[in-house]
C-alpha cells in the first residue's frame, strides 16, 4: 500500500468512528445491516464455525472430538478455513485490500478460539476487520465487528507485526452475535465413562448403538454420528434394517431424525427437535395412569410418553414413513 494510501485510511478511521464511541461509522452500519439481514438468527454463522471446527477435528478419519488434540498447524489453519467457510456459505466477493468485499465495504476476517486472541495483520489497519470466536468446550461463539485503529492495539511482537485489540478496548466491537450457543459436541460434553463406553465397543455399528443408548434426549449431529462410526456408511449404520434404530427398538429407544414426520413425533413428546442431519434418541413405553398429563404420542394405534425410571423396557413402536423437512 502507498503512503498516500496509507494517510486516506487513518484519516477516515479518525473521522468515522465505530459504535461505542462518539460519532458514526455509515460503512461499519451498512456491513453490519447487511449481514443482518443474510442472517437474522445466526444459525447459519453458527453452522460454519461448528462446521468449520468439525472439519479440523476430521473425526470420521482421525476419532477426534477434542480441539486439545489439533496439532498446532491445524489450529493455526482454523482462521484460514473459518474465512473460505463463511465465503463459501455468503458468497462474499474478493476485497480490494481485505478478504471480503460487503456491502461494498473491504472487510478483513479474524478467527481465534481464544475470545480476543484475534491477530490483526498491519495492513488491515483503518479496514473494517470481521471477528469471530467460538470455543467447544463452552458451547458458545460471537461475531462483530470494529474498525482497526492502531491505538487500541498491543504491540505485535511475532514476526509478521501481527498485533491484537486491547482488552480495555473490545468494547469498540459491534456486536452481531454475543455468547450464542454453538451447536454442542457432544463427545465433548458426554460424561467420560459413558464416552469411554462407546468407545470401547469393538465395531462402529456397536459404538453407534451404545452412543444412542447413553445419549438421549440431545441432539447428535451427523459429524458426532460419523466420529463414532469411522466408516463410509456411517448413516446407514443409525437406520433400521440392522441399524441402530432397528437394534434398540427391542430396548423401547426410538431414533428420531431430521424427517418432518419424526419432528413432529420429537415435538409431541416434549424433545428437541432433529435439525439438519441431527438425530434425537428417547426411550418411550405406553401411556399408564402413573405418567398423568406427560406429552404424549400416538404411533401403532397406542399413545407413548418418554420413560420414566423404573418404568418396565417395553418394545418401542415403529416410526413413521421418511418424508423430509421443508
């Protein structure tokens, strides 16, 4: 960038001043309106960053569920993939000077696990810098926005100059998202002795069925589904015909997934409901006069509600036919 360059955009950073300070930032609004509007719930942000820290963790290969376990080049990587991710999923344009263009603004993208810990290039100084963190093991992200000005930066001691936005300084960020729940890991989150349990069984088909056997009432993802499995037909392996929702039928456990058919079954009894190649397990046995107003569900011409401790294992009822979500 020329000096010249360089002047124009510390001049319009001192003149247009981001939320949280005195003054306005029209090209901060119009950028932060705009992936509003793209995104009104966060849910597709949270589905690239959870997508994103999946694809590192490379489960279905690796059997990790664990960022600890990344190498140090693959979280290093992790900013990289968060940008192409959130390009991919948008359709941003190239920047000019910084990765995206939005809006017709050039927005620099920054990603750390560590809340903070965004590491700011030299050249991005005066540009609108998109910042990003989620962290597994709290279950939650964010994603705002700030115009880089060098005074609220931490020296960068690493050899590329990077630098840092200072503590006292973070409240300069606009806010899209603050502390949204990240679509939970459930290996992660899982009492040990129950993952070690799955773990322990000696094919995937057996690992899936004690995942959904100690797992119930949460969602599972496709990616926690496929870590498990570490087999091509991993979802062939939840299905009935000698799945597991065949194999725990007998236990009373139905295996509801994304159809719209069994969220409406998830819905009635109470659960959460399947999204996206999500899964949702429950045991279930017949309505009896002790379970009083539970929710309730009628399948086989009989109506069931989620088990309670002590109730008797009796075979669950068959699901409906697959007819997908809308």
């Amino acid at each position: 960038m020329l000096p010249f360059q360089e002047a124009r955009i510390e001049a319009a950073a001192s003149v247009a001043a981001p939320h949280g300070a005195a003054g306005l930032d029209p090209d901060l609004d119009r950028v932060y309106e705009y992936l509003q509007a793209l995104d009104p719930a966060g849910r597709r942000f949270a589905r690239v960053l959870r997508d994103t820290i999946d694809q590192l963790l490379n489960g279905e290969i690796t059997g990790r569920y664990d960022w600890k376990t990344l190498f140090k080049t693959e979280k290093t990587h992790a900013g990289t993939l968060v940008e192409i991710n959130l390009q991919r999923e948008f359709g941003f344009a190239d920047g000019e000077a910084m990765d995206y263009q939005i809006a017709g603004v050039d927005v620099d993208c920054k990603y750390s696990q560590q809340f903070g810990g965004w590491m700011i290039p030299p050249e991005a100084m005066g540009h609108l810098c998109l910042l990003a963190w989620a962290d597994d093991y709290k279950s939650l992200w964010s994603i705002g926005l700030v115009r880089i000005r060098e005074k609220w930066l931490n020296t960068g001691n690493n050899r590329d100059l990077k630098m840092t936005l200072k503590a006292g300084h973070r409240d300069k960020i606009k806010w899209l998202w603050r502390d949204k729940g990240l679509p939970e890991n459930v290996l992660l989150h899982m009492e040990a002795a129950d993952r070690n349990a799955v773990f322990a069984a000696d094919s995937g088909q057996r690992r899936l069925n004690e995942l959904f056997r100690r797992v119930q009432m949460r969602r599972i993802s496709r990616n926690v589904v496929r870590t498990v499995a570490q087999q091509k037909d991993y979802m062939k392996r939840v299905r009935g015909n000698g799945g597991s929702r065949s194999a725990l039928r007998t236990e009373g456990i139905l295996i509801m997934g994304d159809y719209a058919s069994h969220r409406v079954i998830a819905g009635q009894l109470g659960l959460p409901l399947p999204e996206d190649g999500e899964f949702v397990s429950a045991r279930v046995v017949t309505l009896r006069p002790h379970h009083g107003t539970a929710p309730s569900v009628s399948l086989d011409g009989r109506q069931w509600v989620l088990a309670r401790t002590g109730d008797p294992v009796e075979p669950a009822p068959s699901l409906p036919s697959h007819t997908r979500r809308e």
